[in-house]
C-alpha cells in the first residue's frame, strides 16, 4: 500500500531522511519510531506529496509520488503535528469547512457519517473549543478521513495530550484498524508502538530496524527464560549447563536465566534436568525486554556506528 525506495531529502546540503526503503502492507498499523529530528515527519510530508524527494521514489495505493500526485493526494489522509481546529466553530462547521475546501463528494453525508461515529452526533452544534483535548484531536483525525483515503498518516497524535486524552486517540487508532485502513503513525512514545503497532520502523534519518514489536523486543538479544528455585546450587547450574539447547546461563536473583532458542519445545526438557537435579522450582517464565530497552540499544548502535 505504502512503499518507497531509496527515499532521501537534504535541506541546504543537511541530509534529513537517508535512503530510507520500506514497504507498508494494506491494512497493517505501521510504527515510525524515531527521536525528535529523527526525520519522521519530513518522511511523511514526502509520502504525502507536500514535498519533493532529493532522492528515491515512491508508491501510493500503486500511485507513483511526482507522477500521479492528484491519485496520491486522494490516496492519504493526515493528521498533522498541529493540526489546528477552528474553536468557535461547531463540529459540524469544522468538518463541512474541510469538506468544502476539498470538494468532498456528498459532504453532508461524510460529515455526519464521521461526527456520528466519533459519537459527537448530538453535539454537533456546539463550539469544538468546548470538546475535551482527546475529542478535539479524533475529530481532526477524521477530518483526515473525509475523502476517505486508504492510508492515514498520522503524525504524533497523541504528544502533548495527557494521558487520558492520548487513550481516547488511542482507542479511536483502535477502531479504525479494523476497517482495513493502512495506517502509518509516527512516534516517540515507545508504549504506544508497542501497543498499536503490527510493525515497527525505528528510523535515526537512515531505518535503523523494521520488524514486529515482539520480534524487536527479542531479535536484539535472543530468547531466554527465567527461573525461580528455591535455592541455587553450582549443581543445580551445571545440570542447566549440561543440556545441548542451551546457549548460556547466567545466575540472577533467585535464579537462573538460561538463554534458549525455543522456550515452548525446549522448557519441558529444562524442567526434567532441574528436577532430577533436585531444583524446587518456584516458577518459570520467558524473559521479556522493554521496547524502550530495544530502542535505547538500537539508538546507541547507531550513534557509534555514524561515529
Ligand atoms: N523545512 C525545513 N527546512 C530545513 N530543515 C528542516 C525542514 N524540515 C525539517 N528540517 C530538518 O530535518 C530534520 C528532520 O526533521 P523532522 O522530519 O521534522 O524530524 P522528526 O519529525 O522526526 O522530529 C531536522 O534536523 C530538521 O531540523
Ligand atoms: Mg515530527
């Protein structure tokens, strides 16, 4: 749905976005992770046709980006960094205004198909700067979703939102899912890649990494469990070391973490060698790594690597 090649953009001679490569699946929920000035939102301004490439080239919904710039245009919506509501207009001004401008086909029709789903239908007449920040920011995100495009940027749609209000955005990311929109969102709040995300692009001007939260979470170190035994003894240790599929143990408190490729074929066996070594095992779980983790490992890579 989304993909581009070899994408890159300086402004006066300082390179922002760095070859950048990816492809983004219909339907699929994509992560643009990256720090501030990390070039997420230069990246989006590019696939969204409001600015040139230096380098590269890209497709959207099969539209290529500076050849078929109106298909593309109609192909995406966006929600912006700042994406400025008129306050003392009603929600229903609001919407029609957009409409308008962007000569919607049937703007009556989307405008109360979108305020009913944002179930604002009934407060339609009033001001939108009376909505709460998080209604405020769904119904910019809908008037992203007037023309009904395929694909819908979003460009951190929750910073500077408190928490509650960055969960009622969160559940409306939710509820569009579903609908079998490509969605692409840009961040810095590593718990809403983590929890929004199908894939992940974690991007310091060049992609750094793309792949699945989880798959992040485990690529960087590989796979381990951890176990709680009552007591730990070098026997105990030695009998873990013994077993073929183990790739290292390490004590911790109240414990062993053993590293392995396959904890759901591989556990059973594990817990056989404690026992017969006389391990009272406590409880035994897979290791979980933060994405926060991930990313602070993945930034440091990166750093030292441009050095
Ligand atoms: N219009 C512009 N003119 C000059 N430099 C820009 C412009 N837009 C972005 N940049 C620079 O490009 C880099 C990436 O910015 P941006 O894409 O906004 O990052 P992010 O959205 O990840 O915070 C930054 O160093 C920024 O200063
Ligand atoms: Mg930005």
């Amino acid at each position: 749905m989304i993909r581009a090649e070899g994408l890159t953009r300086r402004f006066n001679g300082n390179l922002a976005v760095d070859n950048v490569t990816l492809e983004v699946r219909r339907g699929e929920v994509f992560g643009f992770l990256g720090p501030n000035g990390a070039g997420k939102t230069t990246t989006v301004r590019i696939l969204t046709g409001l600015i040139a490439p230096t380098a590269g080239e890209a497709w959207i919904n099969g539209h290529q980006l500076g050849v078929d710039d109106q298909a593309v245009r109609a192909s995406v919506g966006l929600l912006t960094e700042a994406p400025g509501l008129y306050p003392r207009l009603t929600a229903s001004e609001n919407l029609g205004v957009y409409a308008g401008l962007h000569g919607i086909a049937d703007p009556q029709g989307q405008v109360k198909k979108y305020l009913t789903l944002l179930e604002l239908w009934e407060r339609r007449d009033e001001p939108v700067g009376g909505f709460s920040k998080g209604m405020q920011q769904k119904l910019a995100i809908a008037r992203a979703l007037l023309h009904e495009p395929p694909v819908l940027f979003l460009d951190e749609p929750t910073s500077g939102l408190d928490p509650e209000a960055a969960r009622v955005v969160r559940d409306f990311v939710e509820t569009l899912r579903g609908q079998g929109r490509t969605i692409f969102v840009c961040t810095h709040n590593l718990d809403e890649a983590d929890r929004l995300c199908d894939r992940v692009a974690v991007i310091r001007r060049r992609l750094i990494r793309v792949d699945t939260p989880a798959n992040l979470r485990r690529g960087l170190y590989g796979r381990s469990v951890r176990v709680r035994l009552r007591a730990v003894s070098p026997g105990l240790r030695a009998a873990v070391e013994a077993l073929p599929f183990v790739r290292g143990v390490t004590p911790i408190e109240g414990g062993l973490r053993v590293a392995l490729d396959e904890p759901e074929a591989q556990n059973p066996e594990l817990v056989r060698a404690l026992l017969a070594a006389g391990g009272e095992i406590q409880y035994i779980e897979e290791e979980e790594h933060s994405l926060e983790q991930v990313y602070f490992d993945l930034m440091r890579e990166a750093r030292e690597a441009a050095q």
